[in-house]
C-alpha cells in the first residue's frame, strides 16, 4: 500500500485564489512528521512546512497551511493568495519514528503540477 | 549559509565511464542520504548514512556505492554508470534521523548517461 497518497496530478488556480493540495498518508508509527516540498521546473526541492503527529495546532508558514486531520490521515496543504510563482510540482513527504527497513526516509506521494493562471 | 551542496549539476556522460557526485553540508548534520527522482517512479532512496562510517542501501541501490569518511561529506560513485541510471539526482541532510527532522536538500543533479 502506497504510504502518501496524492489524489490530483495536476491543479488550476486563479491568481490571488486560495487553493488545497490534498494528501493522504499510512503509518502506524505513532511518531511521524509530516512534509511539503514545492519543485520548481528548474528542479530544486523547496521545503514549505512540516506538522509533527503530536502538534496539536495545524502548522503554518507565511502563506502556506497545512490542514492537519490526525484521524482521517490527511495533510491538506493550503496555499492562500496564489502567486503566479507558486506555478510548480509539490510534494507531500512522510518520514516515520522507525520505518520498517530503518532506513528514516522521507517517503515521498507522487506529487500534484499546480498552475496558477493570470 | 547553511546549505547542502552538489556537483556537478549537470552531467553528460557515457556508459562504462566511473564518475563520482559530491555532495556537501555545512550543518553537522548526522543523517544523509542520496535520492533518485525519476517520472513517474517519484522520489527513491540510493544510499543513506547514520554517521561517519555508517552507510546502508536504501531502495535502490544497484549500481551505486557511497562512502563518509567525513560528516560533512557523501559522495554517490557510479562505478560503471548506464542509461537505466539516467535521472534527477538530490543528497539530502538531517541533524538526526527522527521522524521529525527536516531534511534539507542539495540542488540536484541531472546525470545523463548514453
């Protein structure tokens, strides 16, 4: 079973809209952080926000949120007054207390192409 | 600046021809690790590292060998590189490696190998 489900491949946006990102994950770690990345089409990873499994408040970082449902599972990330330059590939990424190779990767979702349009 | 550095980033190269990536932070991080970003397959681990002188296969590692000799130092060697290893390649550092460290991500670094 995949770990981080990302269910839209490819998003819309209307400049200045606010827009989610949705992402689903599976552990039974109890100890686990939550991660979204943005990927430019130059390439690079660019970390946004984290959300640790026992923060009781939902994350925040400038524009970006993170809609943190502990028992659904689920890390929305919420990009509020989109930007033409928030236009990218994002990522949603888990990495657990103990994995089960041990290898305390970030496991990463196939991401969602955002497009914010003019 | 605290960062993680790659090189090179760009890469060109011919089937059979070793080549080694560098990569580099300057955060004293404990935890590294190499990833492979590839269409469609998404974000794979190669190799990571505990420590200095602590390495292990993550995913994928056929093909490639790692060594820390130093903390600060990763490198990814391709002993015998082909076009199946072709693809976006990202060292990354933690301070730790507990679920609630951020890694932090060099620049990449785009191998093509013919």
């Amino acid at each position: 079973a995949q770990k981080i489900t990302q269910t839209q491949p490819g998003m819309f946006v209307q400049e200045k809209e606010a827009v989610t990102l949705d992402c689903t994950y599976d552990t039974s770690d109890p100890s686990y952080g939550l991660f979204w990345y943005k990927q430019p089409s130059s390439g690079e990873m660019i970390f946004l926000i984290y959300q640790g499994s026992y923060d009781q408040q939902n994350a925040t970082e400038g524009r970006y949120s993170l809609n943190f449902q502990k028992a659904r599972k689920s890390a929305n990330l919420v990009i509020s007054a989109s930007q033409l330059g928030d236009s990218a590939m994002y990522f949603c990424a888990m990495r657990e207390g103990y994995s089960g190779a041990g290898s305390y990767q970030l496991t990463f979702g196939k991401g969602t192409k955002l497009s914010v349009i003019p | 600046e605290a960062q993680v550095t790659q090189n090179p980033r760009y890469l060109i190269t011919v089937t059979g021809k070793k080549l080694t990536v560098t990569c580099s932070q300057n955060m004293n991080h404990e935890y590294m690790s190499w990833y492979r970003q590839d269409p469609g397959l998404g974000l794979r681990q190669i190799y990571y590292s505990m420590n200095v002188e602590v390495t292990d296969k993550g995913d994928v590692p056929e093909g490639y060998k790692v060594s820390r000799k130093e903390k600060r130092n990763f490198p990814l060697i391709l002993e015998s590189p082909s076009p199946n290893q072709t693809s976006l390649y990202f060292c990354a550092s933690s301070l730790l490696a507990g679920a609630f460290d951020e890694q932090f991500f060099g620049p990449g670094t785009r191998l093509t190998v013919l």
